[in-house]
C-alpha cells in the first residue's frame, strides 16, 4: 500500500472502530494483562506476532501504527541535520518513522521483531531507501556493534517488561558509535507512580538507566499533554482532561461520537531523551 492509501485509511471513519476492536481482541489474549502471566510470554514475542498476523493487511489492527512518523520525532529532526548518518530505527513497526529518518537524509536500518511487521513495512515504501530487517534487540546482528551514528527508539521500551530494560539499555547503547546520538521517546510517568499497563509509561528513573556502556544522558525533555486535540472531531467544546490521542488511544475515541478526522499533536506526557557517545578518545 502506497502513502497515500495509508493515510485514507487513518481518516477512514471506520478505523477508530476497527481499531477498538482489535485491542479489546489483543488485551484479551496479552497475559501481561493478567495477573502473573509475565511467565507465559516474558518478552511479549508471542503477542507481538499475534498483532500483525491478526490484522492481516488493516492497519487499524496494529494499535500503535498511526501511518505517519510521530510529531515528536519529527519535531525533532525538523531542528537537527542527520542527513548522511548512519540510523537505526529500533522496533520499526509499519516503517514510518524510519522513512522520515530517511526522507532526512540518513541512510537507514529499521528492525523489527517480527517478520510480518518487516514485510508488510518494505510493501508498504516499495521504492524505500530504507533497509528493513528481522532482528531481536536482545540479539541483534554483531556487525551492528558501534555501527550507527543515530539510534531511534520509539515506543518499544514501553511496551516491554520493566525487568527488560537493563538488557534493552545495554542493547541500544552497543548500537551507538563514538560521537554517536541515541533518540528515545517514550510516554512518562512519575517514578513509584503505577498507569498500569502494558504499555509502561517510563520514569525518569527509566530514561536515566538508559545511559550505560560510556552513553551521557545530554538533554531530556519532559513533554506535558499539549492538549492540541481536534475537540469537533469528538463533538464537544471542552475536552477531558484524558482526552489524548496517540497511536494507542485511538480506541478511547471510538467511544465518543464517531470521529471521521484525528490529531497527532494531542499527547500524553512524554519523554524525548538524547544520549551521546563521546568521540574515541575525547
Ligand atoms: C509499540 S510498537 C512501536 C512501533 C514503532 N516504533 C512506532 O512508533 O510506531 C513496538 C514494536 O517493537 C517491536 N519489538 C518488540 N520487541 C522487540 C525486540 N525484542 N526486538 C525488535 N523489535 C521488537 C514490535 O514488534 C513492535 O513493532
């Protein structure tokens, strides 16, 4: 499917619908959603492959595929030249954000866990400069090791068990080459505060257990609600204070009045974090 294709579905009055019902569907059989089913599934692979296999070629059934690169991200590179890097796109999903690291002018790896997300990514940009890979985080390929310029995670370090993030830390962190940036953005939460999950919202605490293995923590942005929701899309003046539209709350809006057009700027509480490698001996 081409970019333009996508973006109908996403205005496509049905797709907040179908979109509810696929995560009622994909809460039901996630056993982090149960009480002590981490052990049936500890790293999510088995539900994460079940998202993309059940959504056959809908991208309403992906709950975070949101057919474009995030504002935040694109916010983001808008300020910063990356042109000429080398990017990875960590946990690439449907492949939009890698295509704006691209359309920026980095030449770019994105990987995913699953191969349905690969395939459906390189049908969806078939004219893509990207080049789309199978790859666990937890075990990637060595030649990655030091290999790229520019890191981007998006959304994956929440969607995995809290118990995963030293690993995850150390895995992003071998990426980076000296001089090296690592991007992270992630929803926020306070530390000790519990917004259930998954997805888990990072602490600060979090974001700062990301810099090991020689990465600082050079700038952290703490990103409040904007609050910049299309209120006549969901036939009110006034929003509630939860009305917040991301790639996994698009559900909550098919409980109201029907919504044929949808905001990216309204957000939760994010993080967008840059980690830096020093220069080999500076
Ligand atoms: C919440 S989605 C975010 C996707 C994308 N970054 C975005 O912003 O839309 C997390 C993605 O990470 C992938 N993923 C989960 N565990 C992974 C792992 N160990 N290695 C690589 N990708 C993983 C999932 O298949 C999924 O596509």
């Amino acid at each position: 499917m081409g970019r333009e294709g996508a973006r109908t579905e996403v205005l496509n009055e049905d797709f907040a619908e179908r979109r509810a019902r696929a995560r009622e569907r994909l809460d039901a059989l996630d056993p982090h959603k149960l009480p002590g089913g981490i052990e049936a599934d500890p790293r999510r692979q088995e539900w994460f492959e079940a998202v993309y296999a059940l959504a056959k070629d809908d991208p309403a059934g992906v709950p975070w595929a949101d057919l474009q690169p995030r504002p935040l991200l694109q916010e983001w590179l808008a300020a910063r030249p990356i042109a000429g890097l080398r990017a990875l796109d960590v946990g690439c999903g449907l492949g939009d954000n890698a295509e704006a690291l691209a359309r920026a002018g980095a030449r770019v790896v994105g990987f995913d866990l699953v191969e349905r997300a690969v395939q459906w990514a390189r049908a969806r940009f078939p004219n893509s400069e990207v080049d789309y890979r199978v790859a666990d985080l937890f075990n990637a390929p060595d030649e990655w090791r030091g290999g790229f310029d520019f890191v981007h995670e998006l959304y994956t370090l929440q969607a995995l068990p809290e118990t995963l993030l030293p690993g995850a830390a150390r895995a992003l962190a071998s990426f980076v080459a000296p001089g090296g940036t690592l991007l992270v953005i992630s929803r926020a939460r306070e530390d000790g505060e519990d917004l259930g999950g998954p997805p888990w919202p990072l602490a600060r605490k979090d974001i700062e257990g990301l810099a090991v293995d020689g990465l600082r923590l050079v700038a952290l942005e703490d990103i409040p609600p904007s609050g910049d929701l299309d209120h006549a899309a969901f036939g009110r003046s006034r929003p509630n204070a939860d009305d917040v539209i991301d790639s996994s709350d698009l559900e909550r809006a098919s409980r109201e009045k029907p919504v044929s057009t949808f905001s990216q700027r309204a957000l939760t509480r994010h993080w967008r974090a840059e980690f830096r490698r020093d220069e080999a001996g500076a």
